[in-house]
C-alpha cells in the first residue's frame, strides 16, 4: 500500500524522464548489438535490436501504445471528453498494426492486386507490395482523418489545445516511422542504413513516451464531473 501511495504522489515531470531514460537505455543496448560478435558476443541477440519485432524495446513500445489507448479511451468515456474517442482508436491500432504488421499484409493485399507476376519489379526503387503498404497507410490515414478533423472544427477554442499537441506529436510519429523508412531505401551504404534504422526507430519510441505522458498529464489535470 505504502509503495501505490508514492506512485499515486510520482510528479508527472518524473514519470516522463523515467519514460525516456527507459529509451535510452534500449538504444544504448542496441548500439552494443551492431557491433561485431567477436567484440561483444554478449549482445548479439536479436532481442537486443531496437529494430526487431517482438524484441525487448518492442515490447516496451506496445506497453506506451496500449497505455496512451487506455488513458485517452479513459478520458473519452470516464471523464466525458468525447472527442477524444477518434485518438484513442488511432493509438489502439498502431498497437495491433505494430503487433500484428497489419499495414505489411494490407500491402502484399494490395500488391497483389495489381498482380502477382509484377511484384518483383522495383518503381522508383520500391517494390510493389512497398508501393501497396503506400496505398494502405494513405487509406487509413484518410479514415482516421475523416474522423479526426470533423472532431477538431466543432470543437470549442478551449479545447483545441490538446488535440493540437496531439497531431503535432502524431506527425512526429509518422516522420520518423514512414518518412525515414521511405528515406532509408535509397540509400545502399550499410552504415548510413543501420544509422537510419536507429534513428527511426530510436526516434518512434522517444515520440511514443512523451505522448503516453503527455495522455497520463491530461488524466491527472482533468477531474471527474461533479
């Protein structure tokens, strides 16, 4: 009980610079895990990749993305701030997609449309289940856009805040998640791709810990309607 009373009195900022030490200390095993096994044999487990589904960071990753899910589904429906329903459906699907590759099997799908005697032709040095996993990404993007701007022009000036700072850390997201990945295939040198991988990805999870505590401030300011 005594340990639940000091979580409940942990201060926000706190929470944060535990969220992003947690990060760091991923990344720092997964520079260990790039160099050679002769150097570090200790760390050439997958599992010590940043990069590697279902790896150790990974993990930590769905845990935020369920978390911001849970805290923004919380706030929608416990503390009446409905328009945030459409963000916490986005956040619950970037947790299946993530778990699941849902938007890789909606391009082979969709590669596969197009024919799958072309599908190992490169377009602009892409493949076509690559050009499909575009097509897709554009598709839900346009969905949750059809649900998240309506929300935002009916909202009151005074609210408009937080879904301001959500999209904000949203496009974060996606310019390390999509427009890194897409940079990454043009370019042939190992190192400047293993340098991308890291990046991106080491990128994805710091953006992810500071939405998830960004979700957590707006349950702790926001209370329960009398």
């Amino acid at each position: 009980m005594k340990m639940l009373a000091k979580l409940k009195n942990l201060r926000s900022s706190q929470l944060l610079l535990l969220f992003l030490l947690a990060d760091l200390f991923f990344i720092f095993f997964h520079i260990l895990h790039t160099a050679p096994d002769e150097w570090l044999p200790f760390f050439s487990n997958d599992a010590f990749a940043i990069t590697e589904d279902l790896g150790m960071a990974e993990g930590f990753q769905y845990i935020k993305e369920f978390w911001i899910f849970l805290l923004l589904g919380f706030l929608a429906l416990r503390r009446h701030k409905k328009e945030l329903i459409g963000w916490s459906l986005l956040y619950g699907y970037l947790l299946a997609d993530d778990m699941f590759g849902l938007h890789e099997k909606l391009g082979d799908l969709i590669g596969g449309l197009f024919g799958n005697s072309l599908n190992g032709i490169l377009v602009a040095n892409l493949e076509l289940d690559d050009i499909g996993e575009v097509i897709g990404i554009l598709g839900l993007g346009l969905l949750f856009a059809l649900i998240l701007v309506p929300t935002f022009l009916r909202l009151k000036p005074d609210a408009r805040p937080v879904f301001r700072t959500l999209t904000w850390l949203l496009a974060a997201l996606l310019f390390f998640g999509i427009g890194l990945d897409f940079l990454d295939r043009f370019v042939d040198t190992n190192v400047i791709q293993e340098m991308f991988k890291l990046v991106e990805d080491g990128g994805e999870m710091l953006v992810m810990s500071v939405t998830c505590w960004y979700a957590y401030t707006l349950t702790d300011q926001t209370t329960s309607p009398s």
